[in-house]
C-alpha cells in the first residue's frame, strides 16, 4: 500500500489532490496500498508524520530447492523425526515447492496473517504488544511493514519478536512503493553485510518480500528483467529463504505475474508471487477468475494484501472479502489483510478504514477486521495451521 496514496491507471488526466492523500487515474482502476498512517504522503523513505515516504516427483530445483518426494534438500541440511513421527530431512529453512510454501520440516503452510505497519509504531518498530494481540487470532504470520532507513538491529528484533509469538515473519520494504526504478536500491539494503547477517541469522523461519508494489505502469520485459537481476543480487549475497514478489501496478497486476511469473518461477523456483488485490473490480467473480486461472498455471501466488474495498474511491467499490476467504481455503492459497490498525490507516480514513481494530489489540477488532480474523467461517482462526517447526522450534 503507498502512504496516503491512491493511484488508478490507464490516462492520468483524472488527477486529483487532497490533504494527505492523492487519487490519479481515470478508468477506475484501484491504487496501490501500503497503509500510512494518517495525515502520510508517498515517496521514498517515509514515515507516518507525512515528512516524506515511503527436481523426485512433484519437486522443483534451484536454491533453497526441493529434492525427491516429499523431503527437502539444502546446504547444511540435517535429518530428524518428523511432527508425524515420520524420518524427515530437514532443510535450512522454508522453501517454495510448485505452488505450495514448505517450512524446514517439510510441512506445508498456508499463510494466514495480517499487515502491519511496524516500522511507524509509536512504542518503536519491534512489534510489540502489537505481535502478541495478532497472535490471538491463531495467525501463522504478519507481515513487517519495514524501511530500509532502518538498523540491521532493529530487524534482528522485530523479526525475533515476531517468532515468540510463533508468528512467521515476513519482512518487506516499502521505500519503492510505486517506484519501479528504486528496485535495485531496495536490493542494496538487502544485500548489506549487516543485513545479510540478520537475515542468516533467522533463514529457518523468515521469508522476504524484496518490496512493496514496486512500480506502477511496468511492462513485462522489464519487470521480468528488474526482477530476475534482483534475485541474482540477493542469491549471490548468500539470501536463501523464499522471496516474494509484489505485482506491479501498485501490486495489482495479476496478469502481469500470469504472464511472466512461470518466468521468474524458472530463474529461481523458490519464490512466491504476491497479488494486492485493491481492485475497483473486486466481485466474487473476479477474484474467483483470477485465483483459478493462477492455480492452473502452477503459480506460487499469495494475496498480500486486501480490505473491505478499493482504495480508489473507497467504499463505492467494495471487494468481496468472503468469497476471498472461501476461495483460499478451496483452491490452497495464502493471504494476509491489510492491516492491522495499530497505526493507523490513511487512506479511506473517511469511508471505511482499512484498519481491523480500533486500538491494535485483539479485543478491539471490529467489523470487517472481525470477520477476517475471528468469525467467518474462513477467517484466520477458522483456517490457520502453524507449522510444527514455528510451535515448537523443532521437526521432532
């Protein structure tokens, strides 16, 4: 999500500026997100003030590769009982096999969480109380709103909060939301000797999203090429855990990871796609479709982010959450909504919040939050599984 920032697509003679946030685009196409917290602008570096922003049957090979039926291979890889009681061989740590998310042990997951906007906490960026109240919902993960202004320390310890309460943390930079040509910048941070270290330091349990919604109207080429030289970098700095990779378009762009997502899945098989679905079209329908047509071309595809409706004129398009929730339980697709509330949401302040709590804390959850995160039938406490490796430390 961008902070503060709505951004459609197709002409951008429609542009429109208000205090704090901006709309562009005719067509209605929706924005990208990223939250922000109130009163936040867009750009580079941010914060929440507005002062600036932000191969064996079925496997697959290639680092962080899987070998064989069923087992996992890795560098330093070593064998223990399974949660089954079964032999199994353990792995450095997660990694993507087809279309499904493995942890070390070998057990599938399927990720269930929330966003949150760490990095702009009031209390500071370590996550907490606020990983403690996510972890009532039963989430597996959350995803860490992050900058890459930020300390390699302060990484180590939101990322280390984040699993004592055996939430599996997923780390993005939002420094390039929108911003195509700012990629290889987030992959200077990533590929820091610090950074590195702390990204070594938590391989067994930590995914990477390189950064959020990088870019807005990217052709296939070029992404695909930005990418695959962002891939490369951070492979050769000794990053072996999955990445995952927003859609351009503000994260939207799901034709664009059907189209050249089988292409990167070739470069390195252990990534996931991730899909913001802020879309003006956001029928049952629609999400239906897309989430079938990427299941039947094998994609690894999450849905990163999504609300109650578009940020694109808020509240006149809403996005059919439940057949979302249905769907994923269905056809084995992760998500995580967008966000938790903590820090509060910028955009559609006014017309439905994107925030699920009213405070950050469990008991305050409401509404839509509610729904997603305690009451549906397909809502994260209804649905997530934690992986045995993140309850208990341990394949045995």
């Amino acid at each position: 999500m961008a902070l503060g920032l709505s951004v459609g697509c197709g002409d951008d003679s429609d542009d429109q500026q208000g205090s704090g946030q901006e709309t562009t685009g005719a067509g209605g196409d929706a924005s990208g997100t990223g939250g922000g917290a109130t009163g936040a602008t867009s750009g580079s570096g941010g914060d929440p003030s507005g002062s600036g922003a932000t191969t064996g049957t079925g496997a697959t090979t290639g680092t962080g590769a899987t070998t064989g039926t069923g087992a996992t291979t890795g560098t330093g890889a070593t064998t223990g009982t399974g949660a089954g009681g079964g032999e199994v061989e353990e792995s450095t740590g997660f990694s993507v096999r087809g279309r499904f998310l493995h942890d070390r042990c070998g057990e599938k997951v399927l990720l269930r969480g929330v966003n949150e906007m760490v990095v702009w906490l009031s209390s500071g960026p370590d996550g907490l109380p606020e990983f403690e109240e996510i972890a009532k919902t039963g989430a597996n993960t959350v995803r860490i709103v992050w900058l890459a202004t930020e300390s390699s320390a302060g990484l180590d310890q939101a990322i280390t909060n984040a699993l004592s309460q055996k939430l599996i943390p997923i780390v993005e930079l939002h420094d390039a939301t929108g911003k195509f040509e700012l990629l290889p910048s987030l992959v200077d941070y990533w590929t820091r000797s610090d950074v590195v270290a702390v990204i070594k330091k938590h391989e067994q349990n930590l995914l990477v999203n390189i950064g959020n919604e990088v870019g807005d109207q990217v052709d296939n080429a070029a992404w695909e090429a930005g990418y695959k030289q962002a891939i490369t970098r951070m492979r050769e700095a000794g990053i072996t855990v999955p990445l995952i990779i927003d859609a351009s378009k503000w994260g939207q762009n799901i034709d664009q990871l059907q189209a050249v997502g089988p292409a990167l899945v070739a470069h390195d098989p252990n990534i996931l796609l991730s899909v913001h679905m802020w879309w003006v079209d956001g029928s049952g329908a629609t999400i239906t479709k897309e989430l079938e047509e990427s299941v039947a071309l094998n994609l690894p595809l999450m849905v990163g982010e999504f609300a109650q409706h578009a940020v694109y004129e808020c509240g006149q398009h809403p996005f059919d959450y439940k057949t979302l929730l249905a769907k994923s339980v269905e056809l084995e697709v992760g998500w995580l909504a967008w966000s938790w509330g903590a820090v509060e949401n910028g955009d559609c302040k006014d017309d439905g919040p994107f925030d699920m709590t009213t405070d950050g804390t469990f008991a305050g959850l409401t509404g839509w939050g509610r729904e997603v995160a305690v009451t549906d039938p397909n809502s994260i406490q209804k649905t997530s599984v934690r992986p045995h490796s993140i309850e208990t430390g341990s394949c045995r």
